[in-house]
C-alpha cells in the first residue's frame, strides 16, 4: 500500500530529471528503499548490484556509517555557515586545503559549489572575469567537444553537446562552439591512437583560426567522456591537447566531475594524463553522492589574475550553499575513506571488471567493449563488421535497462545501445563477477528481441 501511494505521489507531483514526463506517468516511478556497499534495494525488497553507483556518484559505496557519523556530528555542531562576509566553517576549510594539496599543479584555490553543472557554470563566470582583468573582453569564446557533457543549467547544456540537452532549450549559445570527438570506435580518422590525436589537434587549431585567435577563452575536455557513451581518447590526447591550449593562449578547463575521486584509478584522471588544466571542475565522488556539492579548482595564475583585477572591490559571484559545512565534513571523511583503501580496491575491482566486460567481446552483439578502471562501457550493434548500432524500434535506453534491473543489475543504458558501468570502489570480486554475469544474461535476452533479430537478418 505505501509503495502504491507512493507511485500515485511520484506521478502526480515529482518532476523527474531527463525523462519522458508522460512516459514516466505511464509506467510509474520504482522506489528505492535502501543501499548496503554496491547493492540497493527497492520498496519491495528486490536486492540489485548498482552498476553504475547511483549516477556515477557513490564510489564509496551506500552505508558507510563513518560518512553518516561525520555529517551527524557536523550537523549537531554547526549545521550551516556561509561564506559570504569574510565567515567561513572548519570542515570547508580544512577541505579546500586537503584538495588543493592532492590536485595537480598549481591548482591550489578551490571554490565550492553544489554540484557539476554549477561548478561549470562558475568556470565560464571566472574566465570572463580572467580575461576581462587581463584587458582582453574579446575573448568571450568557448569551445567543447562532440558527445562531450558539462551538465544541464542554461550555460552548461550549451557547452554539452548532446541532442536531448538543446532540443527545445535554445542553446547552444552563440558563443559555444565544438569540435569532434575522439571516439575511437567510429572515428572518421581509423582507430590508430596518433591519427585520432592528430585528428583532434587539427580540429581545434582549425576551430580557433575559424574564430579568431584573439576571440578564444577556454577549450573545456572530460578525461573520458561519460554521458556521451564513456569515450576514452588514446594515451597521450588529453596531454596533447593541453599543450596545443597552452600554445595557442586558451585556457584548458578538465570536466572531473565524473572521472574524479578514484573512478579510473587515481585521485584525478588528469593525474594519470600527465595534465595540469588551467580549471578543474569535481563533483560526485567528492562527497560519494552522500550531500550536494561540487567544486573549481583554479590556478595560481587564474586566481591571482582575478584578485588583482578585483582589487578591493568584491568578485560577483556566490552561491548561498557554498563551502556548505555538513558537505564539506562528509567530502573530508569520504576522502580519508578513499586514501585508507577504496583507491586501492577500486584499482583491483576496476582490472577485474575491464576482464570481464572484454570476455564479452565474442557476444554476437557486442561491436566494443572500453572503459579505464572502474569507467566502462560496452557498445552493441547488429553487425559488427559494419558497426551497425540496434535499431531505434528496439528502444535500447528503456528495454535493456528493465532486462538488467530484473536481472538484479542496474546499468546506465543509452539510447544508441551504449551500455555504461561504473560501480562502487568497494565491489568485491564476486560482485564485479556478478555484473559481468547478469550483463551476460542481459545480452542474451536482447539477443532475443524480435527488433534486434529483425535488424540482424
């Protein structure tokens, strides 16, 4: 009775983030009651591995009572302080520090937010304050990549470059333009790793001279590019397009809201890359999924070009949650969970689930199989030679996420029939064991459908 008012509430009154809001109507919201680790479980008491982590977001796993014992103790002693008015809270402090220390580089100025899309947001609002503080307003351009996310407010969708984020918006706006992805899988320059960067070097260089050299602000690139269907460039792109910023006078912004906090391995994927960006933004696993909040880490030389132009005038932008402490305790205890052995375990489950995906590869359906640590993604098609991908009429996004969920598995399933994972840092073996095996099962039954049978005869 109480799961059924439920359905009744969620359809009469919740708005839902990405979904068909009739669709949604028709088939009614499922319940989730609890998490334990990698596993959740819904208001009828059906167990699932998540696979993805809520939305990429709980590396650290569900309840860990270290995270829910720090946010009690910090709501009990100080449950909110600004930052507006020179005031500011231990834990936020203490954090921005603990960041600052573990980034790469220079990056030792931290602002906080609530979560990626205003971290982005924030990134476009300093850099405009960058370059006008410099004497240069003309450079008031942005450029993104293809298939690339920076998340969903006004700003940001624009800078995103996927169909469901512009239709009906009006963006992009008309000073954010992009260049193609690296998507090895299908790029037009073949799947050799120095053709795609070289592909890409020339994109961008052709881009700015498109604009105008003296018009470009910022280049902004995920690590991996998640929801575009989890890219991977090939070893080397994100330092080589770094270096091309740098030599063309362009600030480089590092979208870690996703690959950050031990996703693929390390702290921060631009550590791995060997890169140092002008701005990083993090998000999701700064704080687990456990409370909102997100964060820009600039340089040195961003920061200090602002508080110069400034003066003792104040910069214009704040928002009322910033450095928020209950966030800000649960973002430092998450963090000491990660460096007392999460890392580590999700570096070995993270091998582990790369293993088991690619035993996937001879699937009749599977065309590719990528993903770096606990990141993946597997691609299907209906012809693998020909790459054809699963008919729009198979519905890929809403039956295949139903076959796993009854299955016992939840996935982030694309519309284009992407398959996307990534767990818990905390996953056990058998557990990475069971993704891969219910994936399986998953396959088989999709294998089945009569649309994807139809596509392939």
């Amino acid at each position: 009775m109480l799961s059924n008012s439920l359905v009744e509430l969620d359809r009469a009154h919740l708005v839902h983030p990405v979904a068909s809001y009739r669709g949604h109507e028709r088939r009614g919201v499922r319940v989730l009651k609890s998490g334990s680790g990698a596993t959740i479980t819904d208001a009828s008491g059906r167990r699932l591995i998540d696979g993805f982590a809520g939305l990429w977001c709980v590396n650290a796993g569900y309840g860990q009572n270290s995270i829910v014992e720090a946010a009690t103790r910090q709501l009990r002693e100080l449950p909110y302080a600004t930052g507006y008015f020179g005031l500011g809270s231990e834990p936020a402090i203490r954090l921005a520090a603990e960041l600052a220390e573990r980034a790469p580089g220079d990056l030792n100025h931290v602002y906080f937010t609530l979560g990626g899309s205003d971290a982005v947001d924030s990134t476009v609002r300093f850099i405009r304050y960058y370059y006008n503080a410099k004497g240069l307003p003309q450079k008031d351009q942005f450029i993104s990549i293809e298939q690339g996310y920076h998340g969903s407010s006004t700003v940001g969708a624009g800078l995103t470059a996927l169909p469901a984020f512009h239709a009906g918006f009006g963006v992009p706006l008309d000073w954010q333009h992009k260049i193609p992805s690296h998507y090895a899988y299908r790029n037009p320059a073949g799947s050799d790793p120095q053709a795609i960067i070289a592909a890409s070097l020339t994109a961008l260089r052709g881009k700015v001279d498109e604009l105008g050299a003296d018009r470009v602000a910022a280049f902004y690139a995920e690590p991996i590019q998640g929801s575009g269907g989890v890219l991977v460039p090939p070893p080397g792109w994100m330092k080589a397009m770094r270096h091309l910023c740098s030599e063309l006078d362009i600030l480089f912004v590092a979208d870690e809201v996703i690959t950050g906090f031990g996703r693929t391995g390390p702290l921060f994927a631009c550590s791995e890359d060997g890169v140092i960006p002008d701005l990083m933004t993090v998000a999701k696993g700064l704080t687990s999924g456990y409370a909102p909040m997100g964060a820009v880490l600039m340089s040195d030389d961003v920061y200090d070009t602002i508080a110069d132009g400034a003066g003792a005038s104040a910069v214009g932008h704040g928002y009322t949650y910033s450095a928020h402490p209950v966030s800000a305790a649960i973002g430092l205890e998450v963090l000491r969970l990660y460096e007392a052995g999460l890392l580590e375990n999700g570096r070995k489950a993270g091998a582990r689930l790369m293993e088991g995906l690619r035993s996937l590869s001879e699937h009749p359906l599977v065309g590719d199989v990528r993903g770096r640590g606990m990141l993946a993604a597997i691609e299907l098609v209906v012809d693998k030679e020909r790459k054809i991908p699963l008919p729009a009429s198979a519905d890929p996004s809403r039956r295949i996420f139903d076959r796993a969920w009854d299955n016992g598995l939840v996935i982030r399933a694309f519309g284009n029939g992407v398959l996307g994972y990534a767990p818990p840092l905390c996953c056990t073996h058998d557990e990475i064991d069971a993704i891969v095996e219910r994936t399986r099962m998953t396959l088989d039954q999709t294998l089945e459908d009569p649309d994807v049978r139809a596509a392939m005869s």
